[in-house]
C-alpha cells in the first residue's frame, strides 16, 4: 500500500491526529493534510535499528543529542507534525522535547525510504524540512544502498551536499563526529 496523502475535508491538527486509535499506520500532517502509511518492511527497520545504534553511540552517550526513533511527534506547527524515523535534537536545544513529542525544528532528521514513503519524503516533507529549518535531512535509500545528505540553501531549499554509496563513509555536516561505514551499515539489508 502506498503512502495516501487524503485531501482534507477539513484542515487537520495535531489535536486532531492525537485522537486517531492506534492501527500500525503511521499518521503525519503535512499543512493541514492528512499523510497515512502503513507500517514499514523488515529491511527498513533493520535499517532504522542500526543507524539508531551508531547515533546514540556517537551523539547520545558522548552527549552531543539526543537521539529518537519513529513512533515520536515532532510538532512542527498546528498542522505541521510529522514523524520521521530517526530524529536528533543537539543537548543545548533540549528545551523542545516535551513529554509528549518533539515540539519546535529539530537538528536533523533522517528519513529511511520505502515504496509506500519515498514520494512524502524527497517532496513534501523534504520541502518542509527546508522551510522551517531543519539543518541536515539524511535520505537513506536501501534499494541502492546509499544517504543522500541534504542541507538548506539561503532560501531555506533542501539541496544535495553529498551522495554516500556503499562504498563510502559519511560524515555528517552538524555532528562531524558521526560517521557512518556504508558498507556495514548496508550488509545483509
């Protein structure tokens, strides 16, 4: 099942996605609009798994961020919320995390694509990241084994800084300590 994005009928809210029950779907609000994808593949967790281990180990325990995974709200406005599956907020910026989700832009987001997901997120959400200031958006695509790294431009336009294959390392651009080996990161997925 591909990700929907259902034209409202109604502009949606965070209040609005907190009294939807609980069915494995996973509920974002992209500008008032309703963004529903099914629960993602084993590959794509496996993923997720693995790159949470080696953020928390190179940013959360150095005490760089703290570091979150999907199912976690990042209330971005009161129709902006999303729910990226990796999330990290530097330590000084602590203050956004509320004990109900993330609440104002995180640091960097990093988005683990999949057939139902990865038009949402290299468009909307990409967009969105951009424009409300997001430093640094990892695209991880695990059909080629690779992470597009974008950053915001001037005009606050997620582009392209570098593009990581398997046989490469990569180095983030807010936490340079963070450095992914693609090659295991990829091995078996």
């Amino acid at each position: 099942m591909d990700a929907a994005l259902r034209q409202p009928d109604r502009v949606w809210s965070y209040d609005d996605l907190a009294s939807i029950p609980d069915d494995r779907n996973r509920y974002e609000i992209l500008d008032g609009a309703l963004v529903v994808s099914p629960a993602p593949r084993l590959a794509h967790q496996e993923l997720v798994k693995r790159l949470l281990v080696l953020f928390v180990e190179q940013l959360e325990r150095p005490g760089h961020a703290r570091v979150f995974a999907a199912p976690t709200d990042v209330v971005l406005g009161p129709r902006r919320v999303v729910e990226p599956d990796l999330v990290v907020v530097r330590t000084e910026r602590a203050a956004i995390l509320e004990p109900h989700a993330i609440v104002g832009v995180p640091d960097f987001v990093v988005e683990v694509l999949s057939a139902s997901t990865a038009q949402v997120d290299r468009g909307g959400k990409q967009r969105l990241y951009g424009e409300v200031g997001v430093l640094e958006y990892w695209l991880v695509d695990p059909d080629a084994a690779r992470i597009d790294l974008l950053v915001p431009d001037a005009r606050g336009v997620m582009q392209l800084h570098v593009r990581a294959t398997r046989e490469e390392q990569l180095v983030s651009v807010t936490f340079p300590d963070l450095v992914i080996d693609l090659a295991a990161l990829f091995d078996g997925v």
